[in-house]
C-alpha cells in the first residue's frame, strides 16, 4: 500500500490492469449487485436538483421506483446509494442497443448538466472506503469485468491510467501526479519500505 494525501492506495490499483469493454460486457455494473451505486452526501443534493433534467432520459420502471423509493436510498449496510429495480438495475440505468448506460451521464454528454454521474460509478472498479483519518483506494474485482481485465492486460493499461480522469475529478491533479510518479518509481519506493 502507499499513502498519498489521506489516501491509503492498494497496489493493485497500480498493477492490475484494467480497461472497460462495454461491447463484451454490455453494462453489466448497471445491472449486477445487490445494492445501487454508493454516493457521497454532495451527491444526494446533485441529484436531487438535476432530477427534472435527467427524467426525460430514465425508463418508465425507473421513474415508477424513483416514485416509490425517492431519488437516493439508505441501502441494508447503511449506506447511501441510488436505488435499484427489483434488485436489479439501478433507476437510472438506460439501454440502448443491447447494452446499459447511465440516463445520467446520457443528459450530461447531451450537455444538459454538468455533473456526469456519481463518483463511484466512474472510479469503478476502484472502491474508496472513508475512514476518520484517511481514505482506503482499493481495486475491486467483479467476475462481469473479465473483459475489461482481459482488454487492459492486452493494451498493458494500469487501472489508474485507465481511470485518471475520474481519480482527478475525485483527489485533484497533484494527488495523480503523486499516484503517476509513484507508479513509475515502484520498485524504488518499495526497496526503501
């Protein structure tokens, strides 16, 4: 492990290698599991404001929970996540042309919000667990992300190359820095442990 910020970061997220491949998978992170996506706080009220604008692009049966269920939900760990369809899909789950996408992120490429989709969906399969003192970055592997596990070692692409937007978008551009450099000097820094 390696500690950059408050940020306690598993070495898999360095070695592993990982790249989304949505035509092999066809979503499948929007589908599987047995509760949504985790949000953070902030999100909750994101959500809630750019409802309006992103309804046009959800599927009636997510409305219809949305309706039910409220727009975020406290889930069985007592997390706060996006709530699902009949432990199923998450309500703001789209499909188009066989495959499932995010309503979410559809308005946001449509240049209708400016919020593209919750953190941890776009950091998958990077899972961050918050602690008082400092946060834990770890990589999670899922059976549906083969593809994606297969593509990354074929194109040799680390899991924080592949995710260095949203790992910016969470931590900054001089936290990735941090993570690059200390990628690249791996060995060094851990000779010296």
């Amino acid at each position: 492990m390696l500690q950059i910020g408050k940020a306690i970061v598993s070495l898999d997220v360095i070695e592993k290698k990982f790249i989304c491949d949505i035509s092999k998978c066809c979503g499948a992170c929007c589908v599987e599991g047995d509760s949504g996506a985790p949000l953070e706080e902030e999100e909750k009220l994101i959500i809630e404001e750019i409802y309006p604008v992103i309804e046009e692009y959800l599927t009636e049966k997510g409305i219809e929970e949305i309706e039910k269920q409220g727009k975020t939900v406290i889930d069985s760990d007592g997390d706060l996540v996006t709530p699902i369809i009949n432990n199923k899909e998450c309500v703001y789950t789209v499909f188009e042309n066989g495959s499932a996408q995010c309503g979410i992120e559809k308005a946001f490429f449509d240049g209708k919000i400016n919020f593209r989709k919750p953190i941890s969906c776009q950091l998958y399969p990077i899972r961050i667990q918050k602690y008082e003192e400092f946060d834990a970055v770890n990589y999670n592997k899922w059976d549906i992300c083969k593809p994606a596990r297969e593509l990354g070692f074929k194109n040799g692409t680390p899991v924080y190359v592949f995710l260095k937007e949203p790992l910016i978008r969470k931590y900054g551009e001089e936290w990735y820095k941090e993570l690059q450099y200390a990628a690249e000097h791996i060995d060094e820094i851990m000779k010296k442990m």
